[in-house]
C-alpha cells in the first residue's frame, strides 16, 4: 500500500468515499461498507450520558509532589489495591468536590 499525504477520514461518508476510491466504484467491500452503515442506524444516545457528551481530550500535566507526600500516597494505594495513579485522580476528585 502506498503511502498518502491525504487527511485521514472524519466522516462515515468520507471513509467510504476513501473506499471506493481505492477499490473502485463497483467494489463489493465498499458496497458492504455502505450498506451496513445505511441499513443500521445507530440509535441516538440516552440524554445526559456519556455518549451524548461531545468528545474532549483527557488533559495531561506535569505533577510534581514532595517526596513525603509521595511516599505516603504510594502507601495508601497500596492498602487499597490501586495504581498511584488512580489514587492520586480519585483524591483530587474527592477534594476538588469537597470544596
């Protein structure tokens, strides 16, 4: 396969145009592609979940701790069997609600 300088797909109408493009316009794979996406609507999200939310990238940054904080949050994840990353999310959270 060639490589492409083209913008990838954003688009279910783009990613079959992209399909029969490559294949062809009497291609059975995009043919199937299409069909599938016409005949099986997908049902709209349940208001107020998850899905309903538009997508928005986690943020990451830079945490930098004292060393006796650390060690004390690597104890404490311990005792309760999680990743200190997952320690440190959950209490922020629980502190920033708190406030």
């Amino acid at each position: 396969m060639a490589i492409s300088t083209k913008k990838p797909p954003r688009t279910p109408e783009e990613f079959i145009g992209g399909a029969i493009d490559e294949r062809g316009s009497g291609s059975n794979v995009a043919e199937k592609v299409a069909d599938v996406l016409v005949t099986k609507p997908v049902p709209d999200p349940a208001p107020r979940s998850i899905a309903s939310e538009p997508y928005i990238r986690d943020k990451k940054f830079l945490l930098s701790i004292p060393s006796e904080l650390h060690k004390l949050a690597v104890e404490k994840a311990k005792e309760r069997k999680i990743s200190l990353h997952e320690f440190i999310l959950k209490a922020m959270d629980k502190t920033i609600r708190e406030i």
